[in-house]
C-alpha cells in the first residue's frame, strides 16, 4: 500500500504529448500520464488510452482517494 501525505506537495505524473502517449508499447493496465497537448490526464485501461473525467474515475473517503472508473479500485 502506498499512503502520501503532505499538505504542501504534491505528486507529478509523467507529463507526455498524445504522440508520446500513443508511442508507449504495451502499457500496464492503470498506467496514468498527463497529456500535454489535451491538458488532461489519461489512463491506460487494458484496451485503450481514456480520459480521466473527475467525479466517474475518482471517489474519496476521508483523506483516501479511490481510482473507481472501469471497475479498477485502488
């Protein structure tokens, strides 16, 4: 289990273009980037690149966030 927690930091994904996104062979299912040319964060989900929209990917309880979208939880 991975617990992060400061209340002045925070965590940077790997920041790629659609072009690099798209490169990258065989990706892990749950693999997150941040699109730069999309100005969006992006998952990987077994199949295809999807976007990540807020309230259907992400759910929280207390200070524990939840990845919830496409039947994955972590």
């Amino acid at each position: 289990m991975l617990d992060v927690y400061s209340t002045t930091k925070g965590v940077l994904v790997p920041r790629l273009t659609t072009a690099e996104m798209n490169a990258i062979t065989a990706p892990a299912a749950g693999l997150m980037i941040f699109n730069i040319d999309a100005g969006n964060f992006y998952f990987f989900s077994g199949s295809t690149w999807l976007p990540v929209s807020g309230v259907e990917l992400f759910q929280t309880n207390g200070d524990t966030l939840f990845v919830t979208g496409n039947g994955m939880r972590m």
